[in-house]
C-alpha cells in the first residue's frame, strides 16, 4: 500500500494562505539553508519551471511519483502559464469545475475522488503520493492521509486558509520528528495513528 501524504506549508496558525490562498509572503525564508534541505530531500516537490534554475533538472524522485492537487492550487500554475507544474511526477487535480484537463499529462478528478486516491495507494511501487494542496481537498481526504510533513513558517496571519478545509473531525497523529532551520522554519513529520 502506497503512503499518501500532505506534504504542505503554514503559517505558525495554521494556515496555508491569507483569505484568498496567497502564500508568497512564506517565500521570504526559501533561503540557501532551507532551500538546501527542499531539493535533497524533497526534490521532487520543486515546480518543473524553476528545476533547472535550482541546478536539479536531472534529480530523480526520491519520496513521491504521484501529485494530487485542488483546483485553486493547480491555478496558480494555470496564471503563470504552467499547464504542467509537476511534470516529473503523475499528475492529478481534484476539480469539479475545469471540465477537461488543458494538459494530456494532468488528469482530472472531477468526482469520487476518496476513491480514485484510494486505488492509487493501492498501485505497486516504493515511492508515494504526494498531497499538495488545498484545503478543501486535505479536508476530503483526511481519513486517507497517512503522514503529515507540515513546513510551518515563522509568521502569524491572523486569519486565512486553514490546513484542512472540513467540519470537525478528530484524527491522531504521532510526532516523528522537527527539523529546525536558522531561518526560523520548522518542518514537522508526524504518522498517522491508524
């Protein structure tokens, strides 16, 4: 069985963005330390356009093979002119609004999605699928989500995106491990207590 996880930055709050999902303002500690441990660790979670620029075109998948992403967070691509952000992995939004996918490598998960991420965890292969975003869709799929790797920035935003968009619902998790960064960052692993 194939491990999903909600690999996913926040605010110290717990948000994922400001009201309107914008988190450019955690791009501020993307520093040469923090950006270090992103693109050895988890370098396939660096957007295809800006691979080449980070000097890792050419590095492999090391944790995930698979990208499942909301619709809001697959616009973001869509506005930069990105219709494949994560062309170095399979593909996949959750939308009920974009009718057909504007890219032959991303596939649209316009329903039952509880049950498409399930027959991908059941797939063959080592490496995982890698929960991207947004909040509604980590709310949907929360039952599923066997691990949490939550990049929590050093600021406050009062209000916004929450990290599960969803009613209340209690689910456990055990504390893995923290990495801590100069800059202020902490990058928390926690398992799903199942």
């Amino acid at each position: 069985m194939r491990k999903l996880t909600y690999f996913v930055a926040c605010s110290i709050d717990g948000f994922i963005g400001d009201p309107g999902g914008d988190a450019s303002s955690m791009f501020a500690f993307l520093d040469e330390e923090f950006l270090g441990y992103l693109t050895s660790t988890y370098p396939e979670t660096i957007a295809a356009h800006a691979r080449e620029p980070l000097g890792i075109e050419a590095a492999g998948n090391l944790r995930f093979d698979t990208v499942i992403q909301g619709r809001a967070s697959y616009q973001l691509a869509l506005d930069a002119g990105v219709t494949s952000p994560y062309a170095h992995l399979r593909e996949y939004v959750a939308s009920r609004s974009l009718a057909e996918s504007p890219d032959p490598h991303v596939e649209i998960i316009a329903e039952n999605l509880v049950e498409r991420v399930r027959e991908l965890k059941a797939e063959d292969g080592g490496l995982g699928i890698w929960l991207c975003g947004g909040s509604q869709v980590a709310g949907e799929l929360l039952d599923e989500i066997d691990e949490l790797v939550v990049k929590t920035y050093p600021q406050v935003y009062g209000s916004g995106m929450p990290m599960f968009g969803s009613g209340f619902a209690v689910a456990d998790f055990t504390l893995e491990s923290v990495r801590t960064f100069g800059n202020g960052v902490l990058v928390r692993t926690y398992a799903r207590r199942r």
